[in-house]
C-alpha cells in the first residue's frame, strides 16, 4: 500500500542538480558529409554550448573542448552558430563557428594533425564588437557568406546588420576591410543567405523596426554575379595560401517577392526545381507556399543593378503563389527569435520535410504536387525548428512528455524512425514523471486559453484525501512564444514533491494562428495576466487545485507576467520572478538591446501617445499593491533585462514588511546555463512555497526572506 503524506513533503529522486544537469537541448543540426552534428549544453562546465558529431559507427564525441563556447550573439538570442562540409581532398571536415566570448568566426578542421580553431574575422571595440550568425560555407569564393552585425557606437541600438563576406584564408582576422558586404543595411535585421540548386540566386529574410519577425518581414531575392576565380578554398582555409575573397562574388537584382509590414514569412529556402518555398501566415497560420521559378525570372528588374539598388519592403507587384498544405489550420513555422531556424527542408526528389501541428508539433513529409502529408511514426510532441536532410533521412531535434530533446532520425524510404544522438537515458524511474494534461480553458469574455496541467504525481506516496494540491502557475517567456508539452525535470522536480505545475499559453502565444498570437496587441500586462489568472482560477473552483496555495512564476517576459500579477490580482499566495521587465518606460527608452527595443509599441502601444499604459501597467510603480512574499532571480551580465530594473523595484520595496529575497548571479545572463546557478535558483524558489504554503522539509535550503 502507497503511503499517505501531504502535498509538497513527498521524497524525490529529482534533485535540483539532477535537473540542473539536464538543462538544455541539442540545436542548431547539420550535416557534414554523412555525419550529424549539432550544438549541446553543457551545464557543469560554465554552461558552454560545445559542437558535437555523430559519426558515421554511431558514436558521439565532442568537437571542440572547453573553454570553446560555440554561440552567437547576434540579436542578443543568438541563431545558428557553425557551419561545415567535406571539401575535396581528403583532409576530413572544415568547420566555421562563432565563439561566445570574443564572437569571432573561427575556422577549424578537427581531423588535421595539430590543428587548432584559428580566426577568420577581426576584434572591434566599439560597443558590441563584431558578431556572426547563420554561415554558409561556399568553397568556390573561397568565403563564408553570414550575417554580421556590427556596432557603430556605445549604445545598445548603435547597430547594422548586413550579410557579408568572410575569406577563409584569415585575411580578415586582423583587417576589418577584408571583409565584403554583400547587402545594405538599410533594413534592420537580415537572416543569412539561401543559395539556389543552381548557384545563380540568393533569398533571405529581412525587416525593420517597429516590426517584430512575427510581424512583419520581407522576402528578398537576388541574382549572384560571379567574381573571378579563387584559389582552392582547402588551401585557403588552412592556411597555406589562397586569395581568399579577392574575387567574390556580387548581390545584384535585389527585389522584394513577398512578405510586408503585415505579412510575417518565418523561413524561406530553394526547392530543387529553382522554385522558391516560403512559410507565410497571411492567411492566418504559418502555412507552406511556393513560388515558381519562372515567376522568379520574370520578376528580375532589368539590367543588373547594384545591391544599393535594393527593392521596397513590399513586393510592387505580388508574385503568384501556391499554397502546398491548404486548409488545415495549424502551424507551420513559428517566431523568428534566433537567427537561422528551421521549420522545413526540402529533399532531392521534391518532397518537403515540414514541422506542423497546433500546440504539439510533428515531423511530416509534404508532397508539394498533392498536398498530401504523411507524419513520421513515435511518440514526439514537440519537435525544435532545426532539420538537416542528407539523402532519404531527415534528422531533427524532438521531444515528448516521457523523453527529453534527442536527435531523431526519419528514412523517407521505409517511414521508420530512429534515436540517432543525444538519446534520452531516464536519470530516475519514469514513474517519477508528471503526464501533461493539453486543456482549453475560459477566460473574459469566452475566450479560449490553452495550457498544459501537470498535477502532483509521485509512485511513493499519495495525498490525504481531505487535501488539495498547492500549484504554480507558469508564465513562459517572449511572450511571443509557446510552451511545449514535454518532460522538463524543472516541472517534475515539483510534480514529484506533490506541489502541481500549470504551464499557460496565455493569448499572445504561438502556436494557434495569428488571431491568437494578436491578442497581445497593446494588452501585454492584461490578457496574459488575466488568461493565467483564469487558470489559476479554474483549477482552484473545480477542485484541482488548493485556492489559498497558488504561486505565478516566470522569467523574462513570464517574470513580467509574474510581477503583474502580483500587483494587479489577489490570486497568488507567492510569486517567483526571474530576469523580469519592470518598468515599461524606461525598457522602451534605451534599456533593453536593439531586437526589442520597439517590441513595446506593438505591446503596450506607442510610448508617445500612451504613456500613461506605460506607468499604469509597470510592476515599480505599483510596488505598494503587492502583499504577498517573492523571489527575484536575475543575471548581472543581462544586457536584455538588465538588473537595473531589479534594483529600482528593491528599492521602492524596502521597508513595506513584504517578505522577499533577490539573488544575483554573477557571470549569468538573460536566462540561466550555469549548474550552481540552476541549482540555487530552484532551490530558493522550492523554499519560496514550502515557506509560504506551510509546507515542512528537512532537505531543502531554506530561503532568507527579508521585510
């Protein structure tokens, strides 16, 4: 017989370190020959992000050893990394990276006898130096063709961002004028460079404040006009001569095929036949589409024209389209919040990998001639927006609410599916695991809100039955984003002590279609704080949940969720706050990164004309409303949320008898990678509720709070 104990005093195998150690996923894959590769955390080594291979036996082996931190830093959340092939002659594979603490672009071939990674791009001092994001190698230039994005003063918008040329002699190491710019910059933000099957035309992403990605983005196109030859790029790379970019190639004919202020593209690549696929959303989901090659060709503008020529943010005249995957309503792309992600991939036989669904995601292949969709086999609920194809196999990151991220493998050919890398290996008894419950709940006015309910579940004890369960409301970050119905041992490391977990897709989220996704407009610090307060509500009326024990947490833009919520709902017994947005006004005026730093006039509204929203909706301006205890969590190296806000909010607390604690991590930035620092964060939160929810345990650290 399982023996009786209260909610949240249950033992747990899952221990903070347990769950700080699987902290992560894989990311950012591709194919180097016939080898998988990918970005993986390493939480107990400063949480670095090494560069992994899986060879063609099936072993793993990391690439690169610490202190190599392969991330960029581009838009501050980064995007693909690394870039690799075989090139001839057999010297093994040539990889290009981006190394955190410098953000240089190295280049580096493991397999050479003493090779070590060596720079390809130079140091600057200017406010955020250089940095390099989403590469594409293209040997016979003899270049890397990426995204630069380069500070031009002190301030966090004194920025440009192009796609440029990096020689891969190293010329540019030390030469800043080595380096060739392939675009202007006179749109904002750009995603690397797509290459046609052919060679001879080039797409990418681009966009301008005020928009967000979500928003609005534009497709361009361009014509690539060859240079004169280079030398071998083996050579060039390593190191041993070579002219590097001295006969790049030129961006010409640059015109806008689709997309615009209102039109939010989130990927687009090149089909086999020359035809150009795209996600779009205008018809109201992320859906699949294509233009066709010789609607391309006619829309070239004459004769070939510099790239300083560039077309408009909008197509003058809209180039027809197909629609691959019509009426299903369900997403096929998602938010642009990283450089360089995946929702598709096409195949050498014009079949297309597609990441699709609403809420849970699945790995299909899409005949784009019929429309039919064939998903892959297993027992994946969420699969991340990276996809490599080499052949018949399509490789992705995937997860579900039994498996953390592992790399999965789909043969085209026999439809079997197969664990490849990074295989979840359970670290306790699965029994241990809470099972999500997907429900749709109803907030003002009827609307719909998702979210996914994880009650109390332990295999040891089960609860008096007069006693209901304390829950934690949990507010994901963006908030244009979405959280996935998977294992998180951070969810059970609760769910085990019998203390429940509701993860809310509040409106805003994605993941439902555009409608959805605008609720948020102007009502960021409204109908998220009311959507998760309808949770809360909801679960606490039918019985779910204990009315007098709820807590709200988050962190980014859940911690400003959070923080709301305590000052503008008396639902919450607690709350825990991590690396939050305070204080609206001073956020929109020079205190975030460039990325963001008009994301608020589509949230809240222009500062200009609504000021007013901005105070009235600001956590510090409303610090007398809060009375209930809370923890702030936050990185000092947070240049997104800087913890400037914390300190001004702690200030105007002190002395008002709330009891509340602050811990700042050094070396931490916006979201937490660091072992200790994981540990200590969910260590102090767990005594947040014990301590407010008269919840007794012995193997816990406890808490200070201070009044």
């Amino acid at each position: 017989m399982v023996p009786t104990g209260a909610y949240g005093t249950w033992p747990s195998p899952i221990d903070a370190a347990l769950a700080a150690s699987h902290d992560g996923r894989p990311e950012f894959l591709g194919m180097v020959g016939d080898e998988v590769w990918w970005t993986a955390p390493r939480p107990a080594e400063g949480g670095r992000r090494t560069l992994v291979r899986r060879r063609a036996d099936g072993d793993e082996e990391s690439v690169l050893p610490a202190p190599w931190n392969v991330r960029s830093r581009v838009i501050e959340y980064g995007g693909q990394p690394w870039a690799g092939i075989l090139p001839p002659g057999g010297r093994g594979p040539l990889v290009v990276f981006v190394h955190l603490p410098d953000q240089r672009l190295y280049a580096y071939e493991p397999d050479a006898p003493g090779a070590a990674p060596r720079p390809l791009t130079p140091v600057s001092d200017v406010g955020g130096g250089l940095r390099w994001a989403d590469p594409r190698i293209r040997p016979e230039h003899g270049e890397v063709w990426c995204v630069l994005e380069e500070f031009t003063g002190p301030g966090p918008t004194d920025v440009r961002r192009v796609i440029a040329a990096v020689p891969l002699d190293g010329s540019a190491a030390a030469d800043r004028a080595a380096l060739r710019e392939l675009t202007d910059d006179r749109r904002r933000f750009v995603t690397g460079p797509r290459l046609s099957p052919d060679g001879r035309r080039v797409a990418w992403l681009a966009w301008d404040h005020p928009q967000m990605p979500w928003d609005g983005t534009s497709v361009l196109v361009a014509d690539i006009t060859a240079g004169a030859d280079v030398t071998d790029m083996v050579g060039a790379a390593a190191g041993d001569g070579g002219s590097g970019g001295a006969g790049g190639a030129e961006f010409t004919r640059v015109r806008c095929v689709a997309g615009g202020a209102d039109e939010s593209v989130a990927q687009v690549g090149w089909a086999p036949d020359g035809s150009l696929l795209l996600v779009s959303d205008r018809g109201g989901w992320w859906e699949p589409q294509r233009i066709a090659a010789h609607a391309l060709t006619a829309s070239s503008p004459g004769p070939a024209a510099p790239v300083a020529a560039a077309a408009a943010d909008t197509p003058q005249e809209p180039l027809p389209r197909t629609e691959l995957c019509p009426g299903r309503e369900e997403e096929f792309g998602g938010p642009l919040w990283k450089i360089g992600l995946s929702w598709f991939a096409p195949l050498a036989d014009g079949l297309i990998a597609v990441i699709h669904g609403k809420d849970a995601t699945s790995l299909g292949i899409l005949d784009p001639e019929t429309g039919e969709l064939v998903d892959a086999a297993g027992p994946w609920t969420a699969w991340a927006p990276t996809l490599a194809v080499h052949g018949d196999r399509v490789i992705g990151v995937a997860a579900s609410p039994r498996s953390a991220a592992e790399i999965v493998e789909l043969d085209t050919r026999t439809g079997r599916t197969r664990v490849v890398g990074s295989a979840h290996d359970d670290p306790v008894d699965p029994a241990y695991y809470p099972e999500p419950q997907l429900r749709t709940f109803t907030g003002p006015g009827g609307r719909e809100i998702h979210a996914h309910v994880y009650p109390p579940h332990s295999p040891d004890r089960v609860a008096p039955d007069d006693e209901l369960p304390p829950f934690v409301v949990r507010a994901h970050g963006g908030p244009t984003g979405h959280a996935p119905p998977v294992l998180d041992l951070e969810i059970a490391y609760f769910t085990s002590r019998g203390i429940g977990v509701a993860e809310v897709n509040y409106g805003g989220s994605t993941g439902y279609g555009r409608e959805y996704r605008d609720r948020l407009r102007e009502q960021w610090g409204v109908v998220d704080v009311e959507d998760c307060a309808a949770v809360a509500r909801t679960l606490a009326a039918e019985g779910t949940a204990d009315p007098a024990r709820l807590a709200i947490r988050g962190g980014s833009a859940g911690g400003w969720t959070a923080a709301v919520s305590l000052t503008a709902t008396d639902v919450y017994a607690c709350g825990a706050v991590s690396y939050p947005i305070l204080d609206l006004e001073s956020w929109a005026d020079g205190e975030t990164h460039d990325f963001e730093s008009q994301y608020l006039r589509s949230l809240v509204g222009p500062l200009e004309e609504v000021p007013g929203r901005y105070r009235e909706r600001s956590p510090l301006h409303h610090v007398d409303r809060i009375s209930v205890p809370f923890l702030l969590l936050q990185g000092l190296d947070d240049v997104i949320c800087p913890p400037v806000q914390c300190e001004r909010f702690l200030e105007r607390t002190a002395g008002r008898g709330i009891p509340h604690a602050y811990i700042a991590f050094e070396g931490e930035g916006h979201g937490f990678r660091r072992a200790d620092t994981l540990i200590r964060a969910l260590e102090a939160e767990l005594s947040l509720y014990l301590q407010t929810f008269g919840i007794e345990r012995s193997d816990t650290p406890v808490l200070e709070l201070k009044k």
